[in-house]
C-alpha cells in the first residue's frame, strides 16, 4: 500500500504563542492509504529511517471510512519521530495524525514554557478535531473524524491520559516539589525548573497557562488509547481522575527504561486505570525502542536514541507494537488483549 503525505500548520486563536507574539501554531503530519497509481518521492536525508511517501495524494478508495489515530510525540520531538507507527497503522487500515507540539518540538527552539506546561499539548489534539475541515479538504468523507484513538509516547503518553480524562495536580518540575539531588528537568532541558519562578514572576502567557494546570482536558472522541512509556509527569495526576478514566488503555513500556523505569511510572497507572493492561518488553529495551530507526546520520549525532542490545531488531518491536495497536483499536476491548 502506498503511505499518503501531507502537512502544514493551524493556529489556536484562543491561545498564545509563548512570546504572545500571536495565536499558538500547532503544525500537522498526517499519514493515510494513497491511491495505488500516486507517485512516491524519495525521503529527504534524515536522523531516521523513512519511507518513500505520496505527498499530497489522493486516498485509496474503501468501503468504510478510515479510523483515525491521534499522534503525540515525546518531549522534545516532534510529529516525524512517530511517523514508524504511523506508516504501520496504514498498512492495517488506519490514517495517522500527528502534530508538534509549540515550544517543546525539536522543530522550533526549545522553550521553558511549554516544557513546564505539558498540559497545553493535548488542546493541541482536540483542536484539530474541532477544525478537521481546514485539514481533510478533499479527504473528507474518508476519514472518521468523530470517533478516534489515541497514541503518545512520553510526554506524548501524558498528552494522550489528559484527553481521556487524567487531571493534574502539580508539574513535574516544580521548585516546591524538587526533591535534593533529583533532575531538575528531563534530558531535552536539563535546568527547567530554575526556569520556572522567573516565568512566573515574568510571563503573562506563562501565568495563563499555569493556571489552567488543573483543568479537565478529556476529549470524549477518544475510544481508546496506546500509552507508550509514561514518564514520571504522570504522577501528579489526581488519582480521583485516573480512577474515572473509562476508556481502554495499552501500556507499553521496556523493562531496561531508566528515563520511564517501568515499575516506577507504567505499573503505577496502571494499578489506577480500570480498563488497562500493561506489556512490558523483555531483552533490555530502554526508553528510545519507541523512537525511529536511525540512519547512519541518526547514529553519528545521538547513537543512545537509535541504539538497541545486541540481539534486537527495532523493526521488529515496531511491527509489534503497531499489531498490539491495531488490536486494541479494532476491538475497543482490552480483555480481548489479556
């Protein structure tokens, strides 16, 4: 099946960029069936592995729509860094969307902000359900827009849990919950909490989003989802809110994860989800088996994201992970899953 392309860029008029220079963008990749006579360009040179893809197609022609799977990327990365199960889900049927998040994407400078105020990502998901008409154009009546799935990894896991309902209670990193000697911000952007009172002190746009830290942010659109490695920013959320959460959620997780240590973070929501089931991936998988494969480019800049224990195929997870996906997807049942 040939991979269908096409992206561009929103704005959230209700919302501030960080420099309250204008409406927060929210750029988006989305991946679908082409049609079988479209024409594949070669990828671009990258850090990852891609596909020949068919930008701007037309869709395959089906019988039914095609459901529709909302993609969040880990802090720092951007909507590209998941196109590896995107292409997948096409393959079983499915068209992907994914977006990078404002200030906290490896497309933009990295900024404070959006690092601290994760909760201002999955307004991010919602509003390009709320304006699927300035995305679909001509795709429209092909994809199913009103009842969706969900997938995220990382901070994308935490994106994904506050649309099926997960309220926060704090931020990771706040000054007042730091504990002596433990990270003050994750890899991407190692002092972020030194980062905070001045933000607060400073910012109005920074202010606004802090207060809305505790709002409800569930999207009922969302039937189920796939949380790929939650980090620990999942602990501030309010157990009431994960206890409330009705939605069937997968748990994937690899059991060598020291930046999302799996007992630490997957098993502790778990235990919390009443519709859940938790994988953890044997063999010493670390947090970045839920990244791309890397090129040769990939590995002289950053060989700790794209490299696996000996004996492992990334390839080979992927297409896992992408069937376990389809699954849940397919059945909305994480009993069948057991």
């Amino acid at each position: 099946m040939k991979l269908g392309f096409r992206d561009g860029v929103l704005y959230d008029e209700k919302r501030s960029d960080w420099d309250a220079a204008g409406p927060r963008p929210i750029s988006w990749s989305l991946w679908y069936p082409a049609a079988d006579d479209s024409q594949s360009e070669v990828p671009e040179r990258s850090w990852f592995h891609k596909p020949a893809v068919a930008r701007d197609a037309p869709i395959r022609p089906a019988a039914r729509l095609y459901p529709l799977v909302l993609l969040s990327h880990g802090t720092g990365g951007s909507a590209a860094g998941l196109e590896w199960l995107a292409r997948r889900l096409v393959d079983r049927g499915f068209a992907a969307l994914g977006v990078s998040h404002h200030g906290n994407t490896g497309i933009e400078p990295y900024r404070a902000e959006a690092f601290a105020c994760l909760w201002e990502r999955a307004p991010d998901l919602s509003y390009m359900l709320d304006h699927r008409d300035a995305w679909l154009s001509d795709l429209s009546g092909h994809i199913d827009t009103n009842s969706v799935f969900a997938a995220g990894f990382s901070a994308g896991a935490y994106s994904v849990m506050l649309l099926l309902g997960a309220v926060a209670q704090f931020s990771q990193f706040e000054p007042s919950r730091m504990k002596p000697g433990s990270a003050r911000g994750p890899r991407e952007f190692p002092d972020l909490a030194d980062h905070i009172p001045a933000l607060l002190r400073t910012s109005d746009v920074f202010r606004d989003s802090w207060s809305r830290m505790s709002k409800s942010y569930r999207d009922d659109r969302i039937r189920a989802a796939l949380i790929c490695a939650p980090g620990r920013s999942v602990l501030g959320f309010s157990e009431e809110s994960l206890k409330a959460v009705d939605a069937p959620a997968l748990i994937l997780v690899g059991d060598a994860d020291k930046a999302a240590p799996a007992e630490e973070c997957s098993s502790w929501l778990q235990a919390r989800l009443r519709r859940s089931l938790l994988k953890i991936f044997g063999g010493g998988l670390g947090h970045y088996v839920f990244v791309p494969e890397g090129t040769a480019l990939g590995l002289a800049f950053a060989a700790e994201l794209f490299t696996d224990p000996p004996g492992i195929e990334r390839a080979v997870v992927h297409d896992e992970i992408a069937d376990l996906s389809a699954a849940l997807f397919q059945d909305n049942d994480i009993s069948a899953m057991a």
